[in-house]
C-alpha cells in the first residue's frame, strides 16, 4: 500500500509546471515611441502519452527567450498560444508567446 502511495506521489509530482508571471512592472509607465514585434516558443513531447520530455517548463523558456530577444525594452501586449500534435509514439505540446517590445529608455 505504502509502494503505490509513493508511486502515485511520484506520477503526480512529474505533472506540475512552473508558474510564470507575465507581467512583473506594475506601477510603471509603459514607454512611448516605436514598438518591435517578438516572438519566442518552446515545445515538449509526451513519449507514449505517459513519459514527459520538456512538456511542463515550456511556458517559462520561451517567456525566457521573449525577455532575451526584447533586450531589457519594456514588453508588453503578450498573446499565449498553445498548439499539439500526434505522433505515432507520442503527442507533441508547444507553447508560443508573441508581444510588443517598447525601447526602455528614449
């Protein structure tokens, strides 16, 4: 009883993402002036629709790369789309983010 209890603890566990927040300057202006599109995304796969492989963290890596390619600009306007598909030994999960990037400093 105590094996399947910490089984399941474990199955469970595997299946949590990182929360992420999008949106970390309240208080602050948003600059003005001329705006650049950015976009970043990042996928996983779910091997035999059990074993996860880079599924739960991918809202945090392309969150992470949109932050690398706005170069410290202020972001803004983020849209979140999440796409999958079947493969024949798994499903494949991606997460793309697209956003405004507003130079910082003008």
């Amino acid at each position: 009883m105590t094996t399947m209890v910490c089984a399941l603890a474990l199955l469970a566990s595997g299946c949590s993402g990182v929360p992420v927040d999008l949106g970390d300057r309240t208080g602050v202006a948003v600059p003005s002036g001329p705006s650049r599109d950015i976009k970043a995304g990042a996928c996983g796969f779910q091997l035999l629709l059990f074993i996860p492989i880079s599924v739960n963290g991918r809202l945090q890596r392309a969150y992470a790369d949109l932050q690398e390619q706005a170069h410290g600009d202020y972001i803004t306007d983020v849209r979140v789309q999440e796409r999958w598909t079947y493969g024949f030994v798994g499903t494949g999960y991606c997460t793309e983010l697209t956003a405004r990037a507003i130079a910082a400093h003008s």
